[in-house]
C-alpha cells in the first residue's frame, strides 16, 4: 500500500487495480503462512549477485532488514534469474524446511517490488501488466 499515493502509480493503477490490492491486502492472513522473521539482505535482486574472481559468490548493495526470507526469495526471482538459479533454490528449500507453496505465494510478495518499479522507473518494465494479472483473482465481479 505504500506505492499508491506516488505519481505514476495513481497514473499506472486505476480505481479497481486500488481496490483489487486492498481486497488481496485484507486476505494476506489467510494467503500466506505465519513465518518467522530472520536477517536478510533486504535487496536481494539478480545484479546483486555477483562472483568473486575465484568464482565464489558474493552479495553487493544489502539493504539489510528483519523480514520474512521469502520476501527476498521473492525479490531475487522477479528479475531474469541465471539458469543455475534452479540449483540456488532446490538446495535453499532443502536446507531450509522451505515449503511446497513458496512458488504459488511469489506473486503476491513480488507486488512491493513491481509497484516500487512502477513508482520510480520509465520504463516499468511490464510491471503494471504483472501487477494486473496478480490482482486479478481479487477483482469484483460485476
């Protein structure tokens, strides 16, 4: 909800999009599970990974904060993961307990990130279009 009063998210986001969030904000309880909160790195998007030059890898730009670890998961998939990030997040939910349902739930953690893109980037890079299509399922039917 913090996005919607900047500028090109009122321009980007009409009455219904506004609506659609606050219905999804009001079932978040019931959407997503109680989980604990840990360290992140609070930034954690593909140009923030990088290599060391011995090819081990390392994290640049934290924003570090105390939040759910899917939060960041979320964030590090909604850029164009490289094709060996499937390694990354087998051997994270492995290691992690991390449930089955993480997948399906990324939509809806990815939002904070998609309407940050839309409020301060021309362009948003399709983030109006997948804002859209999250909020669809919580869209009134008339």
């Amino acid at each position: 909800m913090r996005w919607l009063d900047e500028r090109r998210v009122q321009e980007a986001l009409d009455a219904a999009d506004r609506m659609a969030l606050e219905r999804l904000c009001e079932r978040l309880p019931e959407l997503l599970p109680i989980k604990p909160a840990c360290l992140t790195h609070g930034d954690l998007w593909a140009m923030n990974v990088m290599a060391t030059a011995d090819g081990r890898p390392a994290l640049i730009d934290p924003a570090v904060s105390y939040t759910w670890a899917e939060v960041d998961l979320a964030h590090l998939w909604t850029t164009a993961p490289p094709p060996e990030a499937h390694v990354f997040f087998t051997l994270y939910a492995e290691l992690t307990g991390l449930d089955r349902g993480w997948r399906e739930r990324m939509p809806i953690l990815q939002l904070r990130q998609h309407l940050a893109v839309i409020a301060q980037f021309e362009p948003d890079w399709g983030a109006v279009d997948i804002v859209r299509a999250t909020l669809a399922p919580f869209r009134r039917r008339l």
